[in-house]
C-alpha cells in the first residue's frame, strides 16, 4: 500500500508540473497532435492497414515483455529487425493504401482551394449536356462508349495513354470518337475542364475480387478508374445500349439519360456528393457482383 500511495504520489506531482507551464501553444499542438491521429483512423478504416495497425501492437507487446523478463534475444531480434526493416516493408506492401490515403487528403476543401480544382470541375458543367445527348443517341443505336469526368484527381497519366485531342465539348465529335469504325473508339475519353482532353485511353481494370463475370471490360475499366480516383465514369453498353456510370468505387447501371444529366448537374453544378442523388430514390442501386446481362 505504502508503494501503491508513492506511486500515486509522484503521478499527481508530475501532472502538477506538467499543467503548471501548460500554455496556449501547448494545448495547440494536443490538438494538431489528436487531429492527425483521428485523420490517420479515419483512412485507414476499412483497408488492408488495419490488420497491420493490428500486428504492430502485438509485435510492441512482445518486445515489452521481452523487455520486462529480460528475454534479450527475442527482444534483439524485434528491435533491429522489426522496428528497423519495418518501416520499409509497410511502405512497399502497402503502397497502394498509402496512395489512396494521400489522394483523399488531397481531395479535401483545403486542398482543392489552394489548386483551384473546384474552378476545373465547376467548368465540367459546360460538357454535360453535349455528353447527355450523345449517351441518349449512342444508347438508341447500341454504340459502345467510355467518358470520364475528370474531377480532383488529375489524369494526366491516364490522358497519355491515347491520342490527345483538347477540343470543345460537342455531341456529334463525341458520337464520331465512338463510331465502330473510329480508331479511338475503343478506349476512354477524357474530359477535363469542359473540354474533351484525350481519347483512345487505357483505364485500370477493377481490383474487386468477386466482381460479376458477367459485367464487360467497359464496366470493369469504369469501375478501376472509380477507385482509383474520384472521376465519374460513363458508360454505354454495346450489347444492349443500357447506361451505367461508376462514381467512388460504386457502379450505377440501367439509368436514363435524364438521370445522367441530373446526377452530373447535381456533381458538377451544385457540387453535391453524388451520394446525396442516390438516397433520392430517382435510381435503383444494382451491385456490381450481382446478375444481369452481359453488357461490352
């Protein structure tokens, strides 16, 4: 008990000390401190990271037992191996994580204010109804299409991947670019700014693993650049003329061309979340991984 009450003793004098000089800046830097350690959480919520968050407290764990009963060979190895080589070894396995965690960071407010992204998406609007009517011409006559909104996320990389064509938004050049005869009709076109940047592009195929066999590689590349990204991605299906689009890694399929434009305007002009034009019920949400027919 003695122990017990010095213990206790020698806590609450170093709180006392502690909150003594305790200042504005120090209450400041908790805050910043406490901020980063919530915004570390919240991306790597629902990944692959937590597990790893998961063994790292485990491997400190071990060390501090191999600490506490002396145990210097375990805690040798955990020390100049572990804690050396595994700050490497996060970076290189988890590297797809890291880069969707600093991507969404780079979409916040902030951000999108210091590059003047919001100014580049609010200029999309002036492609959305040459895009609709195209869609709505496309899906009667069962022309195959791809068109990516760019949004926050540039997609220069993506742009290099076909044939750069940086011309005004018109319905009949993008119905021309999708025409079976075209040479750039099978890929992606790039949108960027209000204007058709590129054409011809190669998307990433969807990572889901337990997507539908039955969805097409439009689809699949649709929803790839989804996740990838935050561009809204518009497809028309070859076989049975039906639109989809794909938006944060969720694919639409089976909309009109009215709903497109609503959803765009909605993106792009009132700058809603998307998310907000699915509660509403105009849409019926299909999984990915569930049936259907097959759509190119």
């Amino acid at each position: 008990m003695i122990a017990m009450g010095e213990f206790l003793r020698n806590i609450y004098t170093q709180f006392i000390s502690v909150f003594s000089t305790f200042s504005f800046w120090d209450a400041l830097d908790i805050l910043a401190v406490t901020f980063i350690i919530y915004m570390a959480i919240k991306l790597i919520r629902d990944t692959r990271a937590v597990q790893l968050i998961k063994g790292i407290i485990v491997f400190v764990v071990v060390y501090l037992i191999a600490k506490i009963f002396q145990l210097q060979l375990l805690a040798f190895i955990i020390q100049e191996v572990v804690l050396q080589w595994g700050v490497l070894a996060v970076i290189v396995l988890f590297q797809p994580e890291i880069r969707h965690a600093l991507e969404r960071m780079g979409r916040t407010k902030l951000a999108n204010f210091i590059t003047q992204s919001d100014v580049k998406m609010k200029k999309q609007a002036d492609a959305i109804e040459p895009v609709c009517r195209a869609c709505s011409s496309m899906s009667a006559a069962r022309v195959g299409a791809l068109i990516v909104f760019e949004s926050t996320t540039p997609l220069a990389d993506i742009a290099a991947t076909g044939t750069m064509i940086d011309a005004n938004a018109e319905s009949g050049l993008i119905e021309n670019i999708f025409y079976p005869k075209s040479p750039l009709h099978d890929g992606a076109l790039i949108i960027r700014a209000g204007r058709l940047l590129s054409a011809g592009c190669i998307l990433p195929l969807s990572s889901v693993g337990n997507i539908s066999r039955e969805l097409g590689t439009r689809h699949r590349a649709a929803l790839g650049m989804s996740e990838e990204s935050d561009a809204f991605v518009i497809v028309v299906s070859e076989e049975t003329g039906a639109i989809s689009y794909a938006y944060k890694s969720t694919l639409m399929r089976n909309i009109s061309a009215s709903d497109l434009r609503d959803v765009l305007s909605k993106t792009y002009v009132d700058n809603e979340d998307v998310e907000d034009v699915l509660s509403s019920g105009k849409n019926k949400l299909k999984s990915w991984f569930k049936g259907g027919k097959k759509n190119g």
